[in-house]
C-alpha cells in the first residue's frame, strides 16, 4: 500500500422501508434487498448484520451477498467489517496479512471507505468470505469448512462454556459446506484427539491434522495474542486429496496489544502454549514441540519484527488518515489513531521479548 494511495468508494443505497426493517431488530440475520455501486458498476445485493456482540455498535457491520451480477472480486459473498473497537483501524487486516506472510491461510482483506444512502459510514474492511469461493481463488481442493462460532470449538469433549460434558461433539461448530459424512469425520476426529493414547499421539494425529499447518496457525494467534484465538475465531477447512485439517484464522480486531473493547492488554497476558486441547496434546509430544520452538524463533528473526511490520502499519497509517477524518465514527478519536502505530510497535518489542523467555520453558 502506498502512503498515497486511494481507497475505493463503496456506495450502498437500501430504500428506506427496507433500511427501517433491517433496522428494527438488529439480530435477525434475514437480509434486505440493496444496490451497491463500486467505481460506477452497480451490483444488486442482499445485506445483513454480521457479528455477534458488534451489532450493538453505532457503527454496524455487514455482510454483502451478490446477485446480479453474481461475483465480484472472484467472490459472491463478502464481509465490511466496521473495525469500531480498534482505534487504529488495521490489527484484523495487518493479522491477516502477518498469517500469509509465515504460511498460514488467511482471508484476504482491504479498506473501502463506505456511504450508505449519500451518507458517510467511515472506513471498513473488505473481507473475504472462507467459503467455496475461498478455496477456488487459491486452487486449493474442494473440502468441507466448519466455522467455530463459539467457546465450544475447543477440540474437547467438555464445554469450554459452562464445563459440563457435551451434548453433541460437533456442538460450537456451524458447517459452511460440506456433507453428513463430513460431520460425522469431526465428530471422530474429536474423539479421536481426547482418547488416543499418549504414546501413539504423534503418530495418529499426523492422519487428522496438517501438524505443520496448525503449528503455524498456533504460532499466529500467539504472536498477535488473540484470546479468544484457541476455541473461536478460525476455521476450519479439511482437503478433501489429503483428507487433512487445515486451521484459518477469522475476526482479529482484539490483537496487538488492544482486548475486545479496545482497552489495553499486557504483552505477556497469553501464554505461548494456548488454550484448547489439541494444542496441550501437540504440544505434549517432543517433536512436535520442538517444531513449534524452531518455528516461534523463525517468525520472530524475519516475519515478527518491528524492522519488518513497522513500515506495514505506518502505510497502512497514513493511506487510512485522510479517510479517518471523515468517518463520523473515527474523526473525533484522531489523536488515539495517530497514537496507534507507535503502540503497535511497543508492543511487538514487549511480546517478542516475552516469548523468548517463554520459549527456554518449553522442554
């Protein structure tokens, strides 16, 4: 991204009994007809909320379905996310951006500047949808794709939510596509990772899991420090030619120093071996532990340096700026944005300085 470079002008026109409808209840996910018009090419569109606790935010989020014509971007359903709680506007997509950049699948992701009906909403992220669509752009196979949507995607066969044993096993998991058969392949796999004994772990998951995969995924949500990385926000996708999972990380606006609300969380606050159960049991095993050592002191000599991500965040910066200050949102926090680059930095310096005490601990 160029410090000058423009953003492109999404223009979004629902009429206004439709505007009034999608607004009476913001959490029923039905959508309303809308056009949106992008460097003068008109698309008709459904548009609905997404999220969960983001729709109680002014500044709301959506999710655009394309219907004439039918794709745009290689894509027919995207995501505008409102990045409301994050003051700098960019940890979802320099996350994203930092999950390519060591090898793990990631949405592509962008910033519009958006109008609804001629009035200004602000700047939004573009991002893409991990669907179909989402395998086909990287000519990846056909697979079947869970989204983990809540506490209960924790690999265990005890809710991460209230502790009791779970009712079903593919409970906290919603199937984006796929078939019973796919279900039913989860459900074993679950199984399968609480109830393999130790001494065959590392030889029976490796029929389950991409390891190098998942390391690298692991690796991401602890760099950026994602709490809520380990049993939400991923999906995940298994390739039908390897009959592998593979993990993809999703919603990481509370990353790089900032929590949900956008409030301060100390660099040391997430530990380096995670949260859920597969991540304990992968990292129970030597040599796959050994690799996630050697891998976690890769990223943080080459991808996670403030040398490497500072001219990132400063581009990033500077082409938003402009836009900031006309998002009736963003424009009257200017100073907490301009603030943001330097934070983000301090806070990679911290982190990695933590991880390399931590990672001594790892034997």
């Amino acid at each position: 991204m160029g410090a000058t470079e423009k953003l492109p002008e999404y223009r979004l026109f629902i009429h206004p009994l439709d505007l009034n409808e999608l607004r009476k209840d913001i959490w029923i996910d039905e959508p309303v007809s809308a056009k949106l018009t992008i460097n003068g090419k008109k698309f008709e569109v459904d548009i609905a909320y997404r999220g969960s606790h983001i729709r109680d935010f002014p500044k709301k989020s959506y999710q655009i379905s394309l219907y004439k014509p039918a794709t745009y971007r290689n894509a027919n359903v995207f995501h505008l996310n409102a990045e409301f709680k994050d003051p700098s506007l960019v940890r979802n997509k320099l996350s994203f951006d930092f999950f390519n950049d060591i090898g793990c699948l990631a949405p592509e992701a962008r910033f519009v500047f958006l109008k609804v009906n001629g009035r200004n909403e602000g700047v939004y992220l573009e991002l893409e949808s991990v669907d179909e669509q989402f395998l086909t752009n990287r000519q990846l196979p056909s697979g079947s794709i869970f989204y983990a949507v809540d506490g209960d995607a924790n690999f265990s066969l005890m809710s991460d939510l209230d502790n009791e044993v779970k009712k079903s096993l593919t409970i906290g998991y919603e199937q984006k596509c796929g078939t019973q058969e796919d279900i039913d392949h989860l459900h074993q796999m679950i199984i399968d990772i609480n109830t393999i004994p130790r001494d065959n772990f590392d030889k029976e998951i490796v029929n389950y899991i991409h390891v190098d995969n998942y390391l690298r995924w692991l690796a991401g949500v602890v760099f950026t420090q994602n709490f809520d990385g380990f049993v939400h926000n991923y999906a995940l996708y298994r390739n039908k030619e390897s009959g592998l999972y593979e993990i993809i990380p999703w919603d990481y606006d509370a990353t790089w120093g900032r929590d949900v609300n956008g409030e301060e969380m100390e660099s040391d606050y997430l530990r380096i071996t995670g949260f859920n159960t597969l991540t304990a049991r992968i990292l129970d095993c030597k040599t796959f532990r050994n690799e996630y050592k050697s891998l976690l002191t890769d990223i943080m000599s080459h991808q996670f340096t403030v040398d490497y991500l500072k001219p990132k965040i400063e581009r990033m910066h500077a082409t938003l700026r402009p836009y900031v200050l006309l998002d009736p949102y963003k424009k009257d926090s200017i100073d907490l944005f301009d603030n943001e680059p330097d934070y983000i930095c301090t806070y990679i310096e911290e982190r990695s300085a933590f991880i390399k005490r931590e990672i001594e601990l790892l034997n």
